[in-house]
C-alpha cells in the first residue's frame, strides 16, 4: 500500500471517529439581551452626575457597542431615564 494512501486513510479514520465528540461538545452560549447592565455611578468616569458614550467606551468598550441605542435623542450622553430603559442589544447587532 502507498504510504501517502494509508497516512490519509489513517487520518480520515481519526477524524471520523471524533465527529460524535465534536458533535456533542457544548457551544457557548451568545450574550443574552436580559444580561443586567453596570450601575450608572459605576460608568460616570469623571463624577460628574451624567454618562457619556465616550466614559463608557474607555470604562467598557464592549458595553457602549451594546447600550448605543439607548441614547434616544443622540446627544452621546445617557440620562438617567435613558439608562433605567435600556435593554442591551444583542453583541452582534451593527
């Protein structure tokens, strides 16, 4: 038998024989729209009383992909009102 011949049937062997454990590994699970958001205070950077996109994105970028559209009159910053509404948005929504 070529040995090139049996190297591959050898490795189609392997592979096919872990399919079920790839198969049954657990996926991880996508981040949930109902995840709880940070305190307000937490993400008021300067103290100021007020957050703003930009003390967000530098305390938690991932957070102001997420919460963007809570900013409802686009002023870039989040009142409080604004904040107590906002529900994340999934982590792949554009």
């Amino acid at each position: 038998m070529n040995p090139r011949i049996a190297v591959v049937a050898a490795v189609a062997a392997f592979a096919l024989s872990c399919l079920p454990v790839w198969a049954a590994a657990p996926k991880p699970a996508p981040p949930s729209a109902a995840t709880a958001l940070p305190s307000y205070e937490s993400l008021d950077g300067n103290g100021d009383g007020v957050v703003t996109l930009p003390e967000v994105t530098v305390r938690a970028p991932e957070l102001a992909k997420r919460i963007v559209h809570c900013d409802g009159d686009r002023d870039r910053r989040l009142s409080r009102k604004e904040y107590a509404a906002c529900k994340p948005a999934p982590a792949h929504a554009g």
